[in-house]
C-alpha cells in the first residue's frame, strides 16, 4: 500500500510541476521580451536602410557636381567622382550584408566627406576654395544625417550580439543598456558637433557676394587662340565666358554663381583683335559695372588656373549653359 501511494506520488509530481514553478518561466520570459524591446533589435535594419538612402542621396549629389562642370575643377574635380563610387558601394554593401563593418564604413565615410568639405570651405583643399551653395549645404546635412543613423545602427546591433548568446543577469542588462545610452549619446554629441561646425563655416564663408565695385576702373580684353578657336581673353589671357541665361542688359550670375565665374569688371579696352564696336558695359545687381562684348556680360572661370585654358566651355552650371566668347 506505502509503495503504490510513493508510485501514485511519483508519477504525480511528474505530471504536476511544484508549485512556483510555472512563475520563473513567465517572469523569464517577459525580460527576454523587455530586452529584445529596450535593445531596439526592431530599429536596427530601419537605421541601416535609411544611412544606406542617405549615403546613395548623397553620392548622387557629388555625381551631379562632378557631371555640371566641378570634373573640370583642378586637383579636385576626380574626388567627386571617387565620392559617388565609394559612397554607392558602401551603401549596397550596407543593405545587403548586413555587416557591422560596413556600417561603420560607411558612417566613417559620411562624417569624412564632411570634414573635407568644411576644410575646403575654411582654407582651402589641393589649393581649392570652397564656395558655399545649396547643393554643398544639403551635401553636409545629408552626410551628418548619414552618419548618425548609420553609427546608431552599430551601436544597436552590437548590444543585440552582446545580449544574443545569452539570457544576461539584472545587472548585466543593466550595464549593457547604460553602455549603449553612452555610446548613442557619443553619437548625438558628434552629430551636434558636425552640425555647429558645418553652420560655423556657412556663417564665415562668404557665398559668392558680388565682387568690389570697379566703377572708372579699366579693363583690356584681347583674343587668343585655344584649341583651334579665337576666343576672347583677359589681359592675363584667362578664356572670357558667356552665360546663356544672361540678356545684353542684365546679368543672371549672381550669388555663388559670381564666386565661381567671377564678373570681368570695369570699363572695357579694346586689346590685339578686339573689335571696338562690340565692347559695352552693364549694371550689375550690386552696382558693379561689367564688360560685355557683343551685348554678352563677360565672366571668368575659377577652373581655368592657366592661360589658353577653356574648362568652362559648354558647362551646363549653376543655372544655365556657360560657353567661350569666340572674336
């Protein structure tokens, strides 16, 4: 009789769990699942997918520039294509391997885009000034956006592999998730940061205002012939340009565009080969008399760095076609 009870109460207890048994399981799994919620494991491809849009926005912007006209830029023209190519690859690489690697490529990259631009902005890059303009402003917020979500979703795939091998006590979790509030609040101060420093250098950079006033000063123009072509120089013998948009009155240049095709001002003289009758002058926006010849405002172009150069000819930049004025 004692034997079948002790069987009877075996097999019991074999079926039955004791009693607070059921408890553990329930509370186990409720921290699994407020770790899986607290660790943000749902975030991190989001993050991943929108750094990869933004670095693919970015290089689009870079290819732009490089295609309108900034290719002919000495020394730097190449680096807006090597911008486009690298921030393309790490892009893809982002979405479809997933590595944390890249990720941090990538944001590396997005927040070293940046710091050449605003070196390029404050003194210069390969003897480059930078001009500030809209499409170099969005470029920047583009890239410390780029930056900060892609270095976000590091951080949240590193403290999901931390927590993925196993179950952590309290006070790992606890840990862990004050280590990850350090490093997502490293991330916003140096997004913050980029973003103050990117609005320093917009705010002491000039953008492309209207050059000092030459009113009775002088100007000699001459020709010069540049592939096969008379077209029509500075005194120096830097290739003059026209814009399409412009009218034999009025100049559309103005802004940026003045900074990267500086105005020919003062009065014009007529130079070897320069017809005389074709010579004028107009009144720019900011009371700045300019040469014109043959009713077309005459620009120079910062990507000719020598004489009998003609980089600007046939640009399709900042708002229009440029072209050399040929005699």
């Amino acid at each position: 009789m004692i034997s079948s009870r002790a069987t009877a109460a075996s097999a019991w207890h074999a079926v039955l769990p004791p009693p607070g048994a059921g408890v553990f399981p329930l509370r186990n799994r409720a921290v699994g699942r407020h770790r899986k919620v607290k660790l943000g494991d749902w975030r991190q491809p989001w993050l991943r997918v929108a750094g990869a849009l933004l670095l693919v926005v970015s290089a689009g912007i870079h290819l732009d520039l490089y295609l309108t006209g900034y290719r002919s830029i000495p020394t730097i023209g190449w680096l807006f294509l090597v911008q486009f190519l690298v921030a393309f690859i790490l892009a893809i690489g982002a979405l479809v391997t997933h590595s944390r690697l890249v990720a941090i490529a990538g944001a590396a990259f997005a927040l070293s885009t940046l710091g050449c631009y605003l070196l390029a902005v404050w003194i210069g890059l390969f003897g480059y000034k930078e001009i500030r303009t809209r499409a170099g402003i969005a470029a920047g917020l583009i890239e410390v956006a780029a930056f900060a979500t892609l270095a976000l979703a590091v951080v949240i795939a590193g403290a999901r592999q931390a927590a993925a091998p196993a179950r952590p006590r309290p006070r790992v979790l606890a840990g862990m998730r004050a280590a990850v509030s350090l490093v997502v609040g490293a991330v916003g101060a140096v997004s913050v940061a980029a973003l103050v420093l990117f609005g320093i250098a917009l705010a002491s950079t000039g953008g492309g205002g209207e050059p000092a006033s030459a009113a009775g000063a002088g100007v000699t123009l001459k020709t010069a012939t540049i592939g096969g072509v008379t077209v029509l120089t500075s005194a120096n013998g830097f290739t003059l340009y026209w814009f399409a948009p412009d009218s034999p009155s009025a100049s559309r240049c103005t802004g940026s565009c003045a900074a990267y095709w500086p105005p020919v001002t003062g009065t014009p003289a007529a130079g070897p080969g320069v017809t005389t009758g074709k010579l004028g002058t107009i009144m720019r926006p900011g009371g700045t008399t300019q040469a014109t010849y043959d009713g077309h405002p005459l620009y120079t172009y910062i990507g000719d760095n020598a004489p009998a150069q003609a980089r600007g000819n046939k640009l399709d930049l900042n708002g229009g076609y440029w072209y050399e004025v040929r005699a």
